[in-house]
C-alpha cells in the first residue's frame, strides 16, 4: 500500500526518476536525502494515524515504511516497526524484512498445514484458490514490488 502510493504520488509530482527510494526493500533503516544534483527537494508528507493505536509492529507502520522505501520522505523513527526490541533498543531490519515479504504468513501457513488442515483450507482458500502455498509467498510478494516499481499508474480493469 505505501509502495504504490509513493510511486503514484511521485509519478504525479514529475519526482519518480529522481526520487527512487530502495529499490530491493530489505528492512534496513532509510531516509530520503536530497542528492547533489536534484534540483528539486524529496516530497515531504506526515504520517496521521488519526484514531489507530499506534503499538509496534501496527500495519500503519508498515505502510509508512512502503511509503519511505518508495521515495516519499516521512520524518520517522524505526522504534515502531516490527523487529524492534523494546529491551535492547536495537532495531533488527532481517524480521522487518521477514514481515514486508509475508514470512511470518508462510509460517504460519506451514504450521496450520501440519496442526490444523481444515482451519488452513479455511484461512488461507484465497491462496489455495490462485495456487499459492507457503513457499510462493516471499516470491509473489517480490514480484508485486517489482510490478509496482515497473508500472505504479492504476489501469482501469474492465
């Protein structure tokens, strides 16, 4: 979701070459920067949770975190994104990146497979349904980054 809004957003304001982001979202810590030969400043936008409670690891992050990672420079602080552990203070990228690519689902899928078959056929009929197990999630995650990042423009579907 902040991915393809950046992008779009980018591509609108005529900034989607110079402002690219991280083009292999691997969890790490970024921060758009103005480079030495753009002419124009990063888009600058404030993340507004509204009402959402703001606990670590909440989808608002990871769509604040597409957003970074898509070019669009959101003033933030990693503490709230999965994998951050309270304790150490230390900021783990590898389980983000886990979350980004739908790790954590394809475990879970694995587990419901093996403990509880009818309850994955129930939870997980949309994936059964377009042929996807465990181990296609990471790959279709990658490839709907990639797509994004080839074509954001929305097509009208008929």
């Amino acid at each position: 979701t902040g991915l393809l809004l950046a992008r779009r957003v980018l591509d609108k304001v005529n900034l989607g070459n110079s402002h690219v982001g991280v083009v292999k979202a691997d969890g790490a810590y970024y921060r758009v920067k103005q480079g030495a030969e753009e002419k124009r400043s990063p888009f600058k936008v404030f993340l507004d949770v509204g009402l959402t409670r703001t606990t670590t690891g909440c989808r608002v992050f990871g769509a604040m975190k597409g957003a970074v990672d898509g070019g669009l420079f959101v003033p933030h602080k990693p503490k709230r994104f999965p994998g951050n552990k309270a304790m150490p203070k230390k900021f783990d990228p590898k389980t983000l990146r886990r979350y980004i690519y739908g790790v954590h689902v394809s475990d879970y899928m694995k587990l419901l497979q093996a403990k509880n078959p009818e309850k994955y056929q129930a939870h997980f009929s949309q994936y059964i349904a377009a042929g996807k197990g465990p181990e296609e999630v990471e790959k279709m995650w990658t490839s709907v980054h990639a797509a994004i990042r080839a074509s954001p423009a929305h097509t009208k579907v008929v």
